[in-house]
C-alpha cells in the first residue's frame, strides 16, 4: 500500500457526526444497542421510550464516552401525546436526519383464541406508531429541505409466518410493505426509506420462547446454529443511517443468520 493512502477506518467510513438520530424504543434491547452504536459512530442520539430512567442511565453513558444523547420520554402507542411532544423535540433539538422506527410488542397467540385488544395493541405499536411518527417526522424533513433516512425495524417473520404469533406477523409484514410506499413516494424529497428484518436476537421481546423447548428447536435448525448477537446487526445499521447508502431505498434486508433461506420461519 502506498505511504500516501491511509486505510479507511469502519469510523470513518460511516462517519455520523453531522447527523442526529432519534430512536424510538431505546430502552432496552435492540433500540438501546441502536442508540450507543450511532452515537460512538458521532450521531446525536434523541433516545425515545416509555421507561425514562432506563433512558436516563443510557443517555449519561453515551455522554460519559464523549456522546450527546437527549431523552424523550414517549409512549408510541399515545399520538396524541407523541405528536406533542416531536413537536416540542423539534422547537428544542431540531430536525431529525435519522429516523430508528424500533419501539415493538408481541403478545402470542393463535389465531382462533387471540384476545382483541392484545392484536390491536400490537398493530397499533408495531405499524400504526410507525406510519404517523414517520408522517410527522418526515414532514418535519420537508418543511426544513433536508435529506434523511428512516430505518424501519421489521423482522423475518414480517417476510415469512409461523404459528402463535399472527398478529406480530401481520403487524411486521404492513411495516416491510409500509417501508416500499415510504420510499416510493419520499425519493423526490431526497429521503430514504429502508428495513432491517432480524432473526431470532436475546432480547426482552423473545427471551421467554427462545428458552423454550419450540425456541431451542429453532436454534439448533438455524444454519448459523445460534441466536443473533446484536453487533450482528451493527453494519446494516451503520450502512442504511450514512450516506454510503445514498442509492438505497425501498429494501427489506434479512439479518437472520440463514433463517429465512432454510425455510424455518
């Protein structure tokens, strides 16, 4: 190599540091692990959830490694309340470059006995939440004429179905087709609309069926043979939020160790 061309760093090439991120669902789980992995790359994390002093704890050790975190105490299930308070995020903060669609529920159950308010609740959540904070955000983008990308958090089974666990199914198969209109119509404004769709991840969502005896099946059938860790997802992430991926928009991309190709879903 010649002494004059100094390698491209994984820092460098997903450089974030002009960028602010909002994150809904950052807790816990993949949003927390969204969060921290955005705001090391340089972004200015807004951390969006219901448990404020989770948010809390997650915002101190962003800034404690040199980050800037904002908290925004959210329940995206309430629009009333949500739009409120993006509004005032934007009179404060400002304008999102990045949009993490990741706050998610599952309540398992078959079709036949699946309660009412349960399903409603989980597509209420899972898609509706995503629709009108994305309309509301987006909207934001176009009135200030600046460029973005939304990360929709889908999942495999949004793409592919399994038994007891409809509504989550249907709730991520609306988000993976809800991420095709997005960008279809967004493009002319310079914003970018894309999904990730993990596999099986050790998280607060599925920790209780990935203990189970149907869940320990799945995994040793996985041809990864193993559950997701969630530096796993940390490239597509880093990839989908810079501008390295300026010609992407409308994709759904599969973070599931083979799952889906082995036909386990």
């Amino acid at each position: 190599m010649s002494k004059n061309i100094r390698p491209v760093l994984a820092n460098d090439y997903f450089e974030l540091s002009d960028k602010m991120a909002l994150i809904t669902g950052a807790s816990s789980g993949l949003g927390l692990h969204f969060a921290t992995r955005l705001a090391d790359a340089g972004a200015n994390v807004v951390l969006a959830a219901r448990r404020k002093d989770k948010l809390d704890a997650l915002a101190t050790n962003i800034r404690t490694n040199g980050g800037t975190a904002h908290v925004l105490e959210m329940d995206v299930h309430d629009r009333t309340a949500t739009a409120a308070t993006l509004e005032q995020m934007h009179k404060d903060i400002g304008t999102p470059d990045i949009l993490i669609n990741n706050a998610g529920i599952a309540r398992p159950a078959r079709f036949l006995e699946a309660n009412n308010n349960d399903t409603e609740t989980v597509i209420g959540v899972n898609q509706h939440s995503v629709w009108y904070l994305s309309q509301i955000i987006c909207n934001q983008m176009v009135s200030a004429d600046k460029a973005g990308s939304i990360i929709n958090i889908a999942s495999i089974l949004g793409l592919d179905v399994m038994s007891g666990v409809g509504s989550y199914s249907v709730s991520k198969a609306a988000v993976v087709q809800m991420t095709k209109v997005m960008a279809l119509e967004l493009a002319r404004h310079n914003i970018r609309v894309n999904a990730i769709a993990p596999g099986y991840f050790d998280t607060e969502i599925n920790e209780g069926f990935l203990n189970s005896d149907a869940g320990q099946k799945i995994i040793k059938r996985v041809p990864a043979r193993r559950v997701g860790e969630l530096d796993d997802l940390t490239g597509v992430l880093l990839l989908l939020a810079s501008d390295k991926s300026a010609y992407m928009t409308g994709t759904t991309i599969p973070v599931d160790g083979g799952h889906l190709v082995a036909g386990l879903a």
